[in-house]
C-alpha cells in the first residue's frame, strides 16, 4: 500500500504534560474493543481502576470522565496507563489522535490535526506544506467501493487546488477566490461525468486565473454587504454546541474585525490542511465543491478571529486556529452544520463565500 503524509507529520511528539491544552481532558475517551478486553484482565490496583471507569454508551466503550478529565490523567498531567503498561496499552483513540487516516483503496492518506497544539504550531509554522509517499508492504489494501475514476479525477484536481493554494504570485484573498472558482466548474464537468484533467492544467496559466479573478469580482458586485454575510455566519456559528468555555468570547469578538491578519504563509498552509484533509473525501458523496468551500470559509474564518485581535503573535494566531478545528472538527453535530450551511445557497453560495475572501 502506498502512504502519504504531509512532511511535518514525522516530526510531531506529543508534549505530554506540558501541553497546553491536553487532549485527555474534555474530550470523551473512546475505547476500542480490543482495548476495552485488554483492560478487564489487568491485575492489581490498576487494573481495578480500569474495571470501574470502563463503561457502555450507545454500544460503545468508554471511560467515565471525571470533572472532564479522564480518570487516569494524574496531576502531572500524565498517563497512568501509559506509565505503567507502556504506550501500546492505549487504546485506538489514545495512540493515534491527533494523527488521523483516510483509506482510497491501495492508497492511505495520514496527517496531523490542527485542533492539537503541538499539531497547530507544525502546521502553521511551515515554510511550505510538502508531502511524502511511500511504499509499506505491511499494509494490506482491504476491499472497497470507491469509484476508480472518480477517485482519479478528484486526486487530480486536488493537486491544482493545492497549486493554486500554494501560489504566492496572488494574495491568499486571491487564491482562495480561485480555488472556489475551479471547484465549481469542476463539479459541473464531474456531475456530466466529464474529465477534469483540462481544466485543472488551463488554471496553471496566469491568463486563465487572471479571467477567474475577474469573473469572481463581478460576482461579488453588488447585493449583500460582506460585513452583513459574516454576520449571518457568526450568528450560526455562535448556536451551535460550545465544547470550550474560550468559543463564545472569541466568536463575539469576531462581528468587528478591524486590525490585520497574519502573513498569508500561515493562512496559505490551513488552506492546503483543509483541501488535503477533506476534499479526496468526496469520492463517497461526489460534493467535491462543497469540500472546497469548507476549507476556505475555514481559513477566511480563522483570519477574521486573528484580525478581531489587535497585535496577535504567532502563537495566539495558532491558538485561535487550533479552537477552530477544536469547536468545528471535533463535534460531528458541528461539523454536520457548518456542512449543511454550505449547502444552503443563503448560506455557502459562492458568491457570498467570495465576498469573505476578497
């Protein structure tokens, strides 16, 4: 099976108790079965720790979280599982967050979540997103239902997205504006049944863009006022589940955006997060400009949160970027509306998301 990973992903290690938002408190600790077996034969003190904090929600593993916390961080911030059994005794969700994987048939996908701090930091503070493939034989490839050609023509345009993406003759404003364009003439050809692949290579020319851009401006011409449609957004944001007690004053502070964003490299390097992290996802529901929408309303969000705070170093830009992905990623009921919301074209019509990008 072929692995690819963006190039920073080897270099995360967990900060363990000197994270500065540690993953085992507020969140709910899902175990596998194979973990939740392991547990019930552990000898000693220990293992009757485990015995009582382990229980059953909706058919599923858990431990009983306690104040928030889980029942085996210690004051050290540490793991007393991983302490006295060793790393491999976590359980699914312990040894792999914040690496997640997507699956394509012969082909694995990892990366990095940006809702971790140390993950966030890699991820904003790249000079330039690269990304490595390898081959590992001890992967077996499991079967599935992707459609081959689809998959193909998705892959595709998701590297002339990241190109665009990663294009720094154009303001990242730009960029995303055009990544919205090809998106959608994309999705009309895939929706034919139509190839992509001369499409994707007519948006390497300066031409080409240079027509893109100029058809977004008249679009964006005329009708609601941005500050209006960023109203409307924060208001839907603002009602949907709050997992940090930071979200709400950080939303608020968002309706008057007046101070500067940060460089364009950090916002350039989300917006490569979010295409490579959820875009090749379309080959199961074929909303391809959907995906494309979702990364940039994510990056014109985060830069709106940044430009809300005058003076914001790098570390808060990360911080503020980090409880995005935290708020929105990680609550599925979230992530479904925010989804929802781009499907509604009062909502996530192209032409409003272009009026909060340029």
């Amino acid at each position: 099976m072929k692995v690819t990973a963006p190039a920073h992903y080897a270099l995360f290690h967990c900060l363990a108790g000197a994270c500065p938002d540690t993953c085992c408190v507020g969140w709910e600790v899902v175990v596998d079965e194979e973990s939740a077996r392991r547990y019930r034969g552990v000898d000693g003190a220990l293992g009757e720790r485990l015995r009582a904090a382990l229980e059953t929600t909706d058919g599923e593993y858990n431990f009983h979280l306690s104040d928030g916390r889980c029942p085996f961080l210690n004051g050290e911030n540490l793991c007393d599982i991983h302490s006295a059994l060793g790393e491999d005794a976590l359980c699914r969700t312990c040894r792999r967050f914040p690496r997640f994987e997507h699956d394509y048939g012969a082909v694995r996908e990892r990366g990095l979540s940006l809702s971790c701090p140390e993950a966030a930091r890699l991820i904003m503070g790249a000079e330039r997103i690269a990304f490595e493939t390898h081959e590992d034989a001890s992967l077996e490839v499991q079967p599935n239902d992707i459609d081959a050609s689809l998959y193909l023509e998705l892959r595709a345009l998701r590297r002339a997205l990241i190109a665009l993406a990663q294009n720094r003759g154009h303001s990242i404003g730009e960029r995303m504006a055009l990544c919205l364009q090809l998106a959608a003439e994309a999705q009309k050809r895939l929706d034919a049944g139509e190839a992509v692949e001369s499409l994707c290579a007519a948006y390497r020319d300066a031409g080409v863009r240079r027509e893109g851009l100029e058809k977004a401006r008249r679009m964006t011409a005329g009708g609601r006022d941005a500050e209006l449609i960023w109203r409307d957004w924060l208001d839907d944001l603002s009602a949907l589940e709050r997992l940090t007690g930071q979200w709400g004053g950080v939303l608020a502070g968002a309706y008057a955006a007046r101070g500067e964003a940060g460089p364009d490299g950090e916002y350039e390097n989300l917006l490569v997060y979010y295409l490579y992290r959820y875009f090749l996802e379309s080959v199961f529901d074929g909303a391809a400009c959907r995906s494309v929408k979702l990364a940039v309303l994510s990056v014109a969000l985060i830069r709106r949160l940044h430009r809300a705070e005058r003076d914001a170093d790098r570390a808060r830009r990360t911080e503020l970027a980090r409880l995005y992905s935290r708020e929105i990623e990680h609550s599925q009921e979230n992530l479904d509306a925010v989804w929802a919301m781009l499907g509604d074209v009062n909502r996530g019509g192209r032409r409003w998301l272009l009026k909060m990008c340029l």
